[in-house]
C-alpha cells in the first residue's frame, strides 16, 4: 500500500479577500481560497451595503485538467442552483487549465445589483478580475 504523499509548501489555511466589482464599486466580491496542494477549493460570494449578512447556497462544480487534451478541462457539477451555475462551471474550467490542479468552486454570486443590472460585460470583467485575484494569490502563496 502506497503510502500517502504530502506537499509541505501547501498552504492549508483559507486565504479571505474582498474586492468591489470594477464597475459597481458599491457590490464587493468575497472570495474565500484554501490550496490544498493537490486540489484548490474556492467559494466565491457578492454583497452589497442593502443585502443580507447571507447569500442563499449556490452551484458547487468540480473541474480538473484533461491532460490528453489540455484546451478541453473536464467538469462536473456537485450542486446546481439557478443562474450560478455557468459561472461555477467557467470559472472551475479556467483555474483547473491555469493552476493544472483540479478545483472545486461553490459560486453564489450574483450581478443584478451591479451598476447596470448584471450584465454580461459586467458578468465578464468579474469574472476576469476574480482570475486575475486568485492567481495573484496562489502566486503570493507559492513565495
């Protein structure tokens, strides 16, 4: 029996951060990271001054590296809740390509409350933005 391997550069607290969303300053974006070394869990949340301390549970989606065909990540949803899941599911693919980790990504956020109502650009530059933080993290973690 193989026994179990450990990486000991793994970051195995969650690293928490909060960003406004880069055309609604007032709706923040929470974002909660745990490096597990072989695997990433991300739990994504957005909030305003008027929402509730709460957000109803969103979509849960496992992704990993396809390392036959690396363009093609495969995914799986664990959870499905209305529209969080595409987002879930895009962003899982993203990081699992990026990282070459799989990655698990629980997603209740929500962009109507965004400057024009949730559209898809506003959709898209969160998107991007919140690549662009959880890489900036896992490279910080990696220092």
């Amino acid at each position: 029996m193989a026994a179990p391997t450990t990486d000991t550069n793994a970051s195995r607290a969650p690293i928490e951060v909060s960003f406004p969303l880069p055309k609604a300053p007032h709706t923040n974006i929470h974002l909660q990271l745990t490096n597990n070394g072989p695997n990433l869990l991300l739990f994504l949340t957005t909030a305003t001054p008027e929402s509730a301390s709460s957000a109803p549970l969103g979509s849960f989606v496992y992704a990993m590296p396809n390392r036959a065909k690396p363009a093609e990540t495969l995914s799986t949803p664990l959870y499905t809740h209305g529209g969080t899941l595409d987002f879930a599911t895009r962003l899982s693919k993203v990081l699992a390509r990026k990282t070459g980790k799989p990655v698990y990504v629980g997603n209740s956020s929500s962009f109507a409350s965004a400057g024009m109502g949730g559209t898809v650009e506003e959709e898209m530059e969160g998107f991007r933005r919140v690549v662009e933080v959880v890489m900036g993290l896992l490279k910080t973690d990696k220092e």
